[in-house]
C-alpha cells in the first residue's frame, strides 16, 4: 500500500507530498481524489506509472534491440506506419523517461519517493534525477525487524547493505554490474534485468527473500491510465484465474474452468448494474485443443430479449469491463490506482460500483474522478481529497475534513465542494458567443 507520495520537478507537479496515512500504521484502502481539469491529477497517477519505467529501463534497452535487430522490424514498420513510434515511446530509457517527465525548464533535479507498507512493514523509495541520469537511489525496509537502508547510491558514495545478499561472490558481481550501469539503470532495474536474466530460482539464493518481496511489491502496481501511449500495467498474476483477456480470445481447453469463472464473474457484476443486461456471457468455438470464445449480452430491447455482442455495448459498458481486472486486483490484497474512473460511465452506476465494492477492498484504491455524487457515498470523508492551489500559488492535496470551518456535522460536503467551499473546482467567466461569432464572419 502507498504511505504517501513526495514529488518535485515532475511534470506540472513541482513540489508536492500527498499523505495517504488512516493512523500511524495504516493506510487508507480507498483514496478518491478531486480536482479541476489540468490541476495535476492525472500526473500524481502518472508518477506511479513512471516508478515502474524506470524499473524496467535495462530490460527495455534490451528487448528494444532485439526488436529493432529483427528480420520482421523493417517489414512490420513499412505496414504499420505507427508501430516503430509504438515500441520506441513504451521501451524507454532513463533519459527519455527524465525529457518526458521533468517539469519543463525546470533547472532542479526531478525527484520521485514513495513511502509504502508491505507486509504490514514500512518502507521507503526514492529515486533522483537530473537531466540525464539518475544521481540518487534509495531503498529502505526491514532487516531484523527494524527499518533501515537497503542502499543509498549517489555519483560519490555507494552504500548497499551487505545483509540483502546471501552470496558474497554475487554480491561482489553486482557492485561491478553497479559501477557499469548505475546512472543510466537504477538499482532496481539491474536487480530486474539480473532475476529475469537468471531465473528466479537462482536468484533466490543470492539475494534475500525482502528484497525479492519488496522488487515484486513496487512492480506489481496495478496503474490504469488515459495517455494512450502508456501501456496500462496489471498485476492479476493469480493460478485460479486469469482476467487478462475478458472480452474475447483464445485458450487451450484445459483453461476453460478459467473462462467459466471469469464468465460467472461478469455476468454477476453486469446484472446488478443493469436492469436490461440479462445474462453475460461466452460464445465458444472449439477447434482441437483451443477454445475462440467471445463475450455477448443477453440484454430486453422492446420487450425482447436479444443476443448482442459486447463489442457493439456502449463506451461506458465497455469502460467497466476494463476496470473489472483492477477493482478484483484491489479486493485481493494489491495496490491499484485508476486515473478518471468514472470516463463515460453514468454517475450512479459508478456510485453504486463503488459502494458495492468498497467493503470488499483489502488492498488499496486511488482513483481520481470528477463525479461529485461520490463525495455523499458511503465512501469515508476523510478518504476523499481535493486537490487545489493555495495562496502561494502551490498545488497540495488536503482531504476534505482537513476543512474543519466549512464541514460541520450538518453540512452537505457534496454541495460545499460544488459551491467551491474547498477550491478544486474550474473559475469561470462568460462568454459572450455572439461576439466571437462575428469575429469570424
């Protein structure tokens, strides 16, 4: 779970600590963040993505080349006249990921840290970056039950704690993988690369299981964004099911056990949030050991009950299709942020999706949203933020019962919010559409 969240220089973010803390030792499980158009929410969820990248810069470089060096490369990107843009914006390196990320003209080095709890333990991540490279790592976690570095690396010191290895020779290789590429890696990204290159079994032997645990917690964020370029990660790494491909596909016939599962569990969700989808389900085509399946709907049209398939539903419909993998990944114990929720989905239907799910949450949901219906759900008060800009002209994000003066027990915090009591809504002025009419003609 996130503890809290520091940012400087990121984006349009250039100073900000957001607390994420219940008590002292808990967070809170459902984060709804408010805030107008362009004041940063969409960044805040972008940061987390961000983390991510710069954990899998030495894997891409990697699987970068070995697709540009393909026999097929030069084929496939005479056919598809986007595809060498596509694969150059998702595999990056540590400077691409500094020129998309820090804050234009920005002469401050970017800095991204994240306080999170596994385990019911904290720690910390912090990671620095100049133009170019990364001048600063840090971990903290648990040794011995007490919390402390794991490493601390700048361009004139390298501190890593000699207890997250179990193999002095390995330890040893590593400082040398450390001297080679940290700056243009970042530890994290060299452990990565290391685990995928040699196998987790071996890797067990040579680094401890919390470093292991803390590695796989950071990357098995569930981040679902709006920048198309941005390739939505998922952590739904689960042997009893497989949500991955929901709408349709193609599985072998041992995995259909899987596919009645995923099949039972949509036509559940789908026929409590709509009265005229009456059942949800899959057309299967067997051909030998595979099975094509695709989604349909039995949904009441005039009275009739018609066979439609999903693909024709309405973007809304489709929308929470797409989310069902993150709300499920969030009820099983992980950390998943969602970024506008709410887009083309009826402002009560999100209202009762989350209300439904809410009780079921045992890890953690931040979503940013603009449906103000949520603010008098069920949903805890001091769960929900907004975010704002204060008399300095600095963005902070302060939960709504930090408000004290305009939230009395009597208050409608929905209609205090829409009344621009707590900021975090759009300022306008008129426009006069006859003037600017004749200023074309």
């Amino acid at each position: 779970m996130i503890r809290y969240i520091k940012l400087k220089n990121y984006k349009s973010l250039v100073n900000i600590e957001i607390d994420l803390m219940k008590t002292k030792n808990k967070s809170k499980n459902l984060v709804l963040i408010y805030g107008e158009n362009g004041i940063g929410k969409s960044n805040l969820v972008n940061s987390l993505f961000t983390l991510i990248e710069t954990m899998n810069t030495m894997s891409s470089v990697d699987i970068l080349k070995q697709i540009i060096e393909s026999s097929e490369y030069d084929k496939i990107t005479d056919t598809v006249p986007q595809f060498d843009k596509l694969i150059k914006t998702n595999f990056k390196d540590i400077k691409r990921i500094i020129n998309d990320c820090k804050t234009i003209d920005s002469k401050d080095n970017m800095i991204i840290e994240y306080g999170f709890m596994y385990n019911k333990k904290n720690g910390i991540y912090k990671i620095e970056m100049d133009n170019e490279k990364i001048i600063n790592e840090k971990l903290e976690y648990v040794i011995n039950k007490n919390q402390t570095y794991y490493f601390d690396i700048n361009k004139n010191n390298i501190r890593i704690n000699n207890k997250i290895f179990k193999d002095k020779k390995y330890y040893k290789n590593f400082l040398e993988l450390i001297d080679k590429y940290w700056g243009k890696h970042s530890f994290l990204s060299i452990l990565s690369y290391e685990i995928q290159d040699k196998k987790k079994e071996y890797m067990d032997k040579k680094i401890s299981k919390n470093l292991y645990n803390v590695l796989n917690f950071l990357k098995s964020l569930s981040i679902k964004t709006n920048i198309p370029s941005n390739i939505n990660t998922i952590s739904l790494e689960y042997k009893e099911y497989d949500l991955s491909f929901l709408e349709k596909g193609e599985i072998s016939k041992k995995q259909e056990k899987l596919l009645n599962k995923n099949e039972y569990l949509i036509n559940e969700i789908f026929t409590n949030l709509y009265s005229d989808i009456k059942q949800v389900y899959y057309k299967k085509t067997f051909e030998k050991e595979k099975i094509k399946y695709k989604l349909f709907t039995k949904k009441m049209i005039y009275n009739e009950i018609k066979d439609i398939d999903f693909s024709l539903e309405s973007t809304g419909t489709q929308r929470i299709l797409e989310l069902i993998p993150f709300i499920i990944d969030a009820c099983n114990g992980n950390t998943v942020i969602i970024d506008e929720l709410d887009t083309g989905i009826h402002d009560l239907l999100v209202k009762n999706l989350l209300e439904n799910v809410i009780k079921y949450i045992k890890g953690q949901l931040i979503i940013t949203t603009h449906n103000t219906m949520l603010i008098n759900s069920a949903v805890p008060k001091d769960n929900i933020y907004i975010f704002n800009v204060n008399k300095n002209a600095e963005k902070e994000l302060i939960a709504i019962t930090d408000f004290e003066e305009q939230l009395q027990k009597n208050n409608n915090p929905q209609k205090k919010y829409e009344e621009g009591l707590f900021g975090g809504i759009p300022i306008t002025s008129e426009i006069d559409f006859d003037e600017l009419i004749e200023s074309l003609k």
